[in-house]
C-alpha cells in the first residue's frame, strides 16, 4: 500500500505539491483565526449561588439554606450537576450545565429558580449568584499604597473609587478588595450605666435606628420662596 502512494505521488508531482500548498494555506489560515489565551479556560460552565447566614452552624445553614438552595437547582433546565457546600456562617451551591451552554442564558435560568427558592430562606437570609467568572479568571492584582493614608483610608479609596473605575474596563466581571480596614461605625455601650440609670440595650438599638432614618415632611410656601421640610438622619 505505502510503495502504490509513493509511485502515486512520483508519477503526480504537481498534485501532490498543490495539495501541500493548500495544506501549509489552511494551517496558516487556522493559526491566525483561532483564539490563544495564555491560561485557557478549560472549567465548566457553572453559576454559583452565595448565601451569607451570619453566626450559624455549618449544620445549621445545611438545613436551612445548602439544602433547599441544593434541591431547587437540580431542575433548572441543561444542569448537569448541582453540588452544595456548607460553612460557617456562609453556603455556596454549584450548578454545572452541559458543555456549549451560554453563560448568559445560565445565569438568567439560575435567577429564575432562585427567586422561587428565596421564599424558602430563613428571615434575613438574601442568596446571591456569583460573578461570570471562573477561578482561572483571577488574571490581575494590585496593591494599593501611600506613605500619609492610613489602612483605613486606603480600604475606603479602594471601595469607593478605583474598584468603580476599574469595574468599567472592558472584559472584568469583578473587582475583589482584600485587606485593610473596612470603614464602619461603633457604639460602645456600657452595661453598668444602662443598668444605673435603667436604660435597656434593646432601647440604645432602637434610638440609633430611628435616628439614622431621614424624615421627609412637606413643603411650606412662604411668600414667593419655597421650603422644603425634611429630618436629616445620616
């Protein structure tokens, strides 16, 4: 068989070389138009869904939110596997769907199921879907420093500024911010005092809520200038 290819191609010579021709143009051709990624990303298409449960048990947000999160993803159309993970204090579902699925329609079917399975959450619990992106997606990370700004106000440059900027470049779907000092606000509350002038700690939440809510009234006309009534809480 090999010797009758070898006389073949002796005695064609131009058809051989005009086959090798078109064999080095379609190699050429298919080395410019197909898509190279250092990292390719070989993962599957999959939605994560996040939950935090603040201060519970991994058992306890098993139960309560890993379980039913876990039993209503499974019929969410092209799911092929559904896998649920409990911590403490925070739940992740998995849901993987059949290879070529756009990650698009995915996540649209996911929020579908998810707006269902929300009713089922225990009071205060918001399950969320993570961005569309994979592990291999983490491409870029940067540090953020100034001899005359503290931890905290570089966290808060970060969050209220460069990670806005940066969310708007094209092709990022997230901009995670680790470290530093998350601005918040505290009260001290001491219990002797409380209890000396019969104060009870359920009364301090309470004048803090009311006092961080801005009123709105009413507008009053006086002449030909109008004002605008309204409470300033924050």
């Amino acid at each position: 068989m090999l010797a009758k290819i070898i006389e073949w191609s002796g005695r064609n010579r131009f058809l051989v070389l005009l086959a090798t021709l078109f064999v080095i143009v379609g190699g050429v051709v298919a080395v410019i138009k197909t898509p190279l990624d250092a990292l390719p990303d070989l993962s599957d298409v999959q939605v994560i869904v996040y939950t935090e449960y603040p201060g519970q048990a991994p058992q306890v947000v098993e139960d309560q939110v890993t379980y039913p999160l876990t039993t209503a993803m499974l019929s969410v159309p092209k799911s092929k596997v559904v896998r649920g993970f409990s911590f403490f204090g925070a739940s992740f579902v998995y849901i993987i769907f059949e290879d070529g699925t756009d990650i698009y329609w995915a996540r649209s079917r996911v929020l579908e199921y998810l707006n269902f399975a929300a009713g089922r959450m225990p009071k205060g619990v918001t399950p969320q879907i993570g961005p569309d992106a994979t592990g291999v997606g983490w491409v870029y990370q940067y540090a953020v420093l100034a001899k005359d700004k503290t931890l905290a106000e570089l966290r808060t440059l970060q969050d209220w500024y460069l990670r806005y900027q940066l969310t708007k470049a094209h092709g990022v779907a997230e901009v995670a911010s680790i470290g530093g000092f998350v601005q918040t606000y505290q009260v001290t509350v001491d219990p002797v005092k409380l209890r000396a002038y019969g104060i009870p700690l359920a009364a301090v939440s309470k004048v803090i809520r009311e006092s961080n809510r801005d009123v709105g009234g009413r507008v009053v006309e006086m002449a030909e200038t109008e004002y605008m009534v309204r409470g300033k809480g924050y």
